[in-house]
C-alpha cells in the first residue's frame, strides 16, 4: 500500500536515526481491577491483528517504501513490577522509548505492568508512522471493549479500523494535482517567502552538527484561577482559546530572542469529515505559522494576526508539510530538525466521547465495567528544539515545556515556562504594556514550576 507524504516523511527520519525514539507516541492506563492476563493479551492479538495500520510492516522496495499487511503477531508483554510510582514511570518511559524496526515488526507494541500495591497499568507504544492522538485513544479503547467482552465469554467482532486510511492517502494525492492544492501550494510558498528564515532561539550551548533528537520536559503550572478567564478573554479579543495561547507563544519567544519573525510549527488533524471519526491512522499534518511582531502593535493586535494566520493557514491545512521545504528551496540542514525547529501543541477533549474524560489527570472513569484513569508519563522528546504543549480538559489545564537537552540547560526552560505563566497572567489581567516591545519577560515572569 502507498504511504502519505507524511509518512514518507516519518520514514526517511526513521532511517536518519533508527535508534531514536523522538517519533514513538505512547498511551497508558491505570486499571483498577484485577486483570485476566490471558484475556487482555487475547484482546491486544485481536484487535492489532485485524488492522490494517497495524498490523503490516513498512519497507523500501526500488526506491520506494509502501505498507505490506502481515506484519509479526503483536504480543503482550508482561511486566511484573515492585517499584513505586516513579520506578513505574521511568519502567513506562523505557518501554515506550524502545526503537521500532519498522522493516520487520509491526508499528504498535502493548504491555502489561503488574504492580505490587498498586493499580496494573496498560501501555501502548507507536511509532508516529501509523498512528495520530485521535488513534491511540481508538486503540486503547478498542482494546478494552475486547478485552470486557472476552471476560464476559462474548465473541466480539472487531471492526478494521484501519481500512478507512487508504482512501485517505489517495485522497491526499489527488488534492496535490487538484486546482484548489494549487491553490495551497500558491499560498504556502507566498506564506514561507516572505519569512526570513528558521526560528533562531538562542541556545545554551553550540548546536551539534548532526540534530540529537533527545530531549526532556518540565510541568507548567498553569494557575487555575487565571485559565479561568480564558474563554472570556479570548472571546472579548475575537479568538479562539488556542489562538490566545499561541500568541501568547509568541510573544514570549520574542521578548525571550528579541526577533520580530518567528515561525512555529502546529499539529493539525487532516481527517476529512466525520466518516473519518473511528479511524486509525496517521490523520495528521503540521502547519507553520510565520508570525511577525509589529514591536509598537499592542497584544490585540498580535492576537487579531494570530488569528489571521491561523485562520488563513487552515484553508489550505491539506497540503503535506514534507513538501513545503521545496517550496522555498530550503536544503536540509543536518543540525536542525526541519523547516520548523519550534512547537506549539494543544490538546482536546472531545465532549462528544465520554472515553476522553480517562485523560484528565486524577480522574477515574468507570469504563467497560472497569475503573481506569490516566497514568501519566513523558514522550516525543527531542523532536524539536523546543514545543510548548497545553492540554486542556474542562476547566482545568496543564502544560509541559519540552526542550533538546543538547542546546538548552533546564535552568532556561525554567525561565521560560515561568516567563510564559507570567506573561499569560499579565495578558489575561490586561496588564500588559501597550507596546509589544516594552513587555520585559522577567518583569512578568513568575515562580519557577517544579
């Protein structure tokens, strides 16, 4: 089967860098229950096998990678695990972190940490190639429903939820030759043009001359009483929540590098229409946002370009992001990890699913005659220089600030993140300066998170 330009893209990291895990995505529960082991591994083979994203293996055949189906069986690994909460985590990260051998084994591994005094956790890892955010909650989900009917002595069919992905590659490849990708191509290069260049953060130390894709993150402590002005000052500036947050990215960059062109990257879902809501797959592209700061404009006026930008971008969110380097003659640079080397990641609920609500920290869920909740663990490290990530989940939010370790010491990310909590607070309060240029990063700046 042909692969997106997405993928292709994926792949052609993958074999930059095998060993890395900068590209693996992982999910994880907490089961309070006593879990029938066979069943749940019985629930893992069904469910993997009968996708097929999931279970096929991706190699290069003439030049050429395509998705053959068939790949080896998916098996649950068990974990018999004595440590506390933080032994379990760095467990969890390390299985996560494990290299995927696309070539050869399926895109998804699954395991099972049985805990002493203390809920049994399953964990699903993936690498990025086959799967989006939309998808590992699909998974998990669909692992679950079998795993209850198992235990319930009922034989479940399971659907192939995987099947809808090839249409949607060779829808993809229709829109390129389409009069409206040219459209999106027209744009794009327009939009990339008029930037001069990669986002350039100063870093703490000289960047290597091949990208390390290692890296970790700190927790943002975003207070509770400000998000909850949010909504309402969003609204009063004409944006959308996310629209709020990304200015307020970039307004910190720039009161953080004191340059007034800055692009940063964002995650978009590409599934088309809701045909596409229960799909598992790659449904994701990146979009870059090429900010310019007017240093007299005020924070209104940033927010009303942001939302331009975003606005704009989002018309033509169908075109590939692999492809946009070509659009402006941009040769890979081996020290840098793409076209974008900034991140800005917002997360979701989907009201509409009540599985969703198992991702808000400290909840428990009853689900599928079980109780589960979250079981939180650092991923996708090191894939840029840094990605700001904000998850939202009702009233309450969160952050996480990740960094590449090999350009920047934990001490500036702290800075940062306080900056940023400090800039949110100013902005919300509307106690900024007038003038974009005036704001002083550690004048606003609060205390450093944990």
């Amino acid at each position: 089967m042909e692969l997106s330009i997405g993928q292709q893209a994926l792949w052609f990291l993958h074999e930059l860098a095998p060993d890395s895990s900068a590209y693996n995505v992982a999910a994880a529960m907490n089961l309070h229950c006593t879990v029938d082991v066979p069943a749940m591994g019985a629930a893992v083979r069904r469910v993997t096998a009968g996708n097929s994203v999931l279970n096929c293996v991706f190699r290069a055949v003439a030049g050429e990678v395509r998705r053959y189906s068939g790949g080896a069986e998916t098996v649950l690994e068990v974990h018999d695990v004595t440590v506390d909460d933080a032994g379990a985590r760095d467990l969890a990260q390390r299985l996560a972190q494990r290299s995927f051998r696309l070539d050869r084994e399926p895109p998804v591994r699954f395991a099972l940490m049985r805990r002493t005094g203390g809920p049994d956790v399953l964990l699903m890892a993936a690498h990025h190639i086959a799967t989006d955010n939309s998808s590992q909650v699909l998974i998990m989900r669909d692992v679950l429903d079998q795993y209850a009917a198992l235990v319930a002595g009922i034989d479940r069919d399971v659907a192939d939820t995987g099947a809808g992905f090839d249409p949607f590659v060779r829808r993809g490849r229709e829109f390129l030759g389409s009069a409206r990708g040219g459209e999106a191509h027209a744009y794009w290069r327009d939009e990339l043009g008029r930037a001069s260049g990669r986002s350039a953060l100063p870093t703490d130390r000289p960047r290597p001359a091949v990208y390390r894709f290692e890296g970790a993150e700190i927790d943002v402590d975003l207070p509770r009483d400000a998000m909850a002005d949010l909504d309402a000052a969003a609204a009063a500036g004409g944006v959308s929540p996310f629209a709020y947050l990304f200015a307020g990215f970039l307004l910190l960059l720039f009161a953080f590098c004191g340059r007034a062109d800055i692009v940063i990257g964002y995650p978009v879902s590409v599934r088309p229409d809701r045909r596409y809501r229960g799909a598992v797959g790659h449904f994701v592209n990146t979009l870059p946002l090429c900010g310019w700061l007017d240093p007299d404009d005020s924070f209104g006026a940033l927010l009303k370009r942001t939302r331009e930008k975003l606005w704009r971008g989002g018309l033509y969110r169908d075109y590939p992001f692999a492809l946009m380097p070509r659009l402006v003659d941009a040769d890979r640079d081996a020290s840098r990890a793409g076209l974008v080397s900034v991140m800005f990641v917002m997360g979701f609920d989907d009201p509409a699913d009540p599985f969703y609500e198992i991702w808000e920290p400290g909840r428990r869920v009853e689900y599928a005659g079980m109780t589960v909740s979250q079981f939180d663990m650092p991923q996708q490290l090191g894939q840029f220089d840094m990605t700001l990530q904000v998850l939202r989940h009702g009233a309450a939010s969160r952050a996480k600030l990740k960094y590449n370790t090999s350009l920047f010491a934990v001490e500036t990310v702290r800075e940062l993140a306080g900056g940023y909590v400090g800039l949110l607070r100013s902005a919300l309060g509307g106690h900024l300066p007038a003038r974009l240029s005036e704001v002083d990063l550690y004048q606003n700046r609060c205390e450093e998170p944990a």
